[in-house]
C-alpha cells in the first residue's frame, strides 16, 4: 500500500484537489465554500479525518451548521478515505445521512471517514460528524468503482445482456 507518510500525501493532494478554489473570494461553488479551512487530521489506509470550524457562511437561518454542507462534508471526506485505501475515487451510487443533533456555529468540527468495505464493484464508507467527540451526524456512502476492470469498461468487451 505504501509507507503512512505516502497516505498521508494522497490524502493531501486529493482534498487539496477538490478544495483549490477555497480560498477564492467570493467562493466559486458550494464544495468550496463548504469544505474552506478544513484540514486533515489524520490519514492512514481506508481513513481519513478532516477538522474545521463551523463558520458562519456555511450555517443555516438556526445558527447550526447546514446540512447541506454536513451532506457535502460526507461526500468529499469519504472520497478522501477511499482514495487511501484504493488510490481511486469512485462514483457516487448512494449517500444517506442521519442527523442526530445539532452542529452549534462556530464549534469545532471533526468528521472522521472510515472504509467500511470495498469489493469488485462498490465501495462503502461511514462518516461521523462530531462535536468534542459526540456524534452530531453519520453518513453512509457508496460509491460504484469503475476502474476494477469490469467487461464493458474497456470499450472492447460487452456487458452481458438481460435474458428478458
């Protein structure tokens, strides 16, 4: 897999790729606006954890951190940790998040992503949204994983056909 460091590097340079325009102003999309000022914790393979602070612009009318952003957290920080594991990014298929409480303005954010399972076709990954340590938000996920050599892929071979 590589050596801690090597993980650590890719983890960096795939999240640094999805938040390059962060520091732009005004922010030129919601994924940057979202995940400005996150940092990475802690990397390792089939996890990442990412922390920032709930900052105004990214709270809803309440003063909690929106879920929309909560959702986009979940997105971004999962593709991060399967990127550690298997150097790939994925396509989304499913993303579910359950909202436990509240995530207070301006508290401190940690959103810890963890691999659940990676087979030949999909890829699981956890996300808990925490808040000195008590869970706020968890997220499930699954993303399709193109690049595992599948018939069809390679624009030469055929899926198999329905016998319907």
């Amino acid at each position: 897999m590589g050596s801690s460091s090597d993980v650590q590097a890719r983890a960096q340079t795939f999240l640094s790729a999805i938040v390059s325009e962060a520091e732009a102003q005004p922010a030129k999309s919601f994924d940057s606006l979202a995940l400005r000022g996150i940092k990475i914790v802690e990397a390792t393979p089939g996890r990442c954890i990412c922390s920032f602070k709930a900052e105004p612009e990214r709270l809803n009318r309440y003063g909690t951190l929106h879920g929309g952003c909560i959702a986009t957290l979940v997105d971004s920080v999962s593709t991060v940790a399967l990127v550690t594991e298997i150097n790939e990014s994925g396509v989304s298929v499913n993303l579910a998040v359950t909202y436990m409480k509240p995530v207070p303005g301006g508290a401190d954010v940690t959103v810890d992503a963890q691999v659940v399972r990676t087979g030949r076709q999909l890829a699981t990954i956890q996300v808990d949204i925490l808040v000195q340590g008590s869970l706020c938000a968890r997220g499930v996920h699954t993303k399709f994983l193109p690049g595992t050599g599948l018939p069809g892929l390679d624009g030469k071979s055929q899926l198999p056909r329905s016998k319907l």
